[in-house]
C-alpha cells in the first residue's frame, strides 16, 4: 500500500520561526484573530483575512474581505483559487507555501530552521564570478563550463547562498515570467548538478526543496 500525501502550509511572518500546519481540516480560518485556526501575527493581516477550502483532494484559498488582499504566486485573488504544490500564498507580509508531504519519506530535505541561515558548513568551495560567467568548484579551481541559462540559475542561487529560491522566483529570472514550466526548471537543476558535483562522494551543493524551490549550501 502506498504512502498517503499529507497537505501543509509552511507559514513565515516576519520576525518569527516558520511553523508548519498540517491541513488536517475541511475549512481552515486565517487571520490576525485568535480565534483562527491559522494565527497569523501581523498588524497588516485582517482578523479574518482567508480561508483555505479542502474539494475533493484539492484545497482552494479564497479572501474573506481583508484590507489588504491575498495572493497567489503573486496574482491577487478576486475568487477561490485552487492551490497547486509549492504555491506561494502572500497574505500582508506574511508567506505561504503549500506543500504536499509523503510521512516517512526522508528523502526530502528539511526547510531550513530560520531565514539567512547556513544549511552546511564545510572546506568544500564554489566560486561563480558574474563578470567572467566562469565557476570554479573547490579549492583547486575546477573550472566548469555552464550554458547561459544553467549560469544564470547557479548566480542566482550563489547570490541569494543561505536561503531558498522559490521555482517562480528562479523560472522568472532564468526564462521570464510565464514563459517556464517546472519540468524545465528540474531538467535544469540536475544538468547544473551535474557538472558541479560530479564526485558523489562529494557533499551536495544544490539542495532541493521538494514543492518550493532550490538552495545552494556552501
């Protein structure tokens, strides 16, 4: 018998740890309200800002009215939408992800515990000089030769090291808003990782962050 998926959200307000709700409901309340099912502390989150709805084995977000509106992979919401996984919920300053887990399953990375930390430490090196577009990995200066777009995908996430990068925020700086899809963007990943780790016995440099995005950990 297969693993049965589990859908949560990932819920980072500004100032505060990320905490994972498991959606364990049919209806799910958000708001600023104590009395919400989903507590989110910000002065700029209505008492009741959202509901998330569960149809079927979809779930579909909707705003209940709030001041300042709810987006989704950053279009605003003018009715319910049916979130797909790894959407980023916006509500105010706050970010959502919805993610659909398998229990068990340990081959998917844990998020990192706060914003701007390290997820490994270690002798290991890259370096990827935007003014020359050359990468070069560990200390011995492998040079490594990188397509325009795989290029543009590793600065990215060397730029912003320590961090997750969303699939929207990589697929729009690496092809353009609207212009991806997420199996391009996995192809990606695994050419680039390819060609930067290729001793498996080397520690991982791109981790993957199963329905958000990618990290780079050096």
């Amino acid at each position: 018998m297969g693993k049965r998926t589990v859908a949560k959200l990932v819920v980072h307000v500004p100032g505060l740890e990320r905490v994972e709700v498991p959606l364990r409901r049919e209806v799910l309340s958000l708001g600023r309200d104590p009395k919400c099912d989903v507590v989110l502390q910000s002065p700029y989150v209505s008492r009741l800002h959202a509901r998330l709805d569960k149809r079927g084995d979809s779930h579909f977000i909707s705003d209940e009215g709030s001041r300042n509106g709810t987006q989704v992979d950053g279009k605003e919401l003018s009715a319910p939408a049916r979130l797909h996984p790894g959407a980023l919920i916006t509500i105010a300053n706050v970010e959502i992800w919805y993610m659909l887990d398998v229990p068990g399953d340990e081959s998917t990375d844990r998020w990192p515990p706060s914003a701007g930390a390290e997820v490994r430490r270690g002798s290991l090196q890259l370096t990827v000089d935007e003014s020359t577009h050359r990468v070069w990995v560990e200390e011995r200066k492998v040079d490594v030769s990188l397509s325009l777009l795989e290029f543009a995908f590793l600065h990215l996430l060397y730029s912003r090291r320590g961090t997750v990068c969303t699939r929207q925020e990589i697929g729009a700086a690496v092809w353009g808003e609207g212009r991806y899809d997420y199996a391009m963007l996995y192809r990606l990943a695994q050419r680039v990782k390819q060609k930067i780790e290729a001793d498996p016995a080397h520690p991982r440099y791109i981790i993957g962050h199963r329905g958000i995005g990618y990290a780079l950990a050096i």
